[in-house]
C-alpha cells in the first residue's frame, strides 16, 4: 500500500487556510455591542425626536 506524500502534507494546510480565511469573514461581518448601540441611538435621533 503505498501513501501519497504530497496529500498527507498539503491537505490539513489546506484545511487550516479555509478555517482562517472562514473565522475572518465571520468577524469583518460581526458587529459590537458598542456599534449596535450607537446605530439604535442614531436612529431613535433620527425618527422619534
């Protein structure tokens, strides 16, 4: 039985690059408290007062 090097090697990079690239988009699209707060604020001055 013979193993193919080159996948034992690239295969958890490859599995280490998507988890990277996945947990970056999940943060640039998560909002803080703070912002959220802000954004209701802004919209309560903007709407109600």
């Amino acid at each position: 039985m013979v193993m193919n090097h080159e996948i034992i090697i690239f295969t958890p990079i490859f599995i280490v690059l998507i988890g990277l690239t996945f947990v970056s988009i999940l943060k640039k699209r998560r909002r803080s408290a703070k912002s959220i707060y802000k954004l209701i604020d802004d919209l309560e001055k903007k709407y109600i007062y």
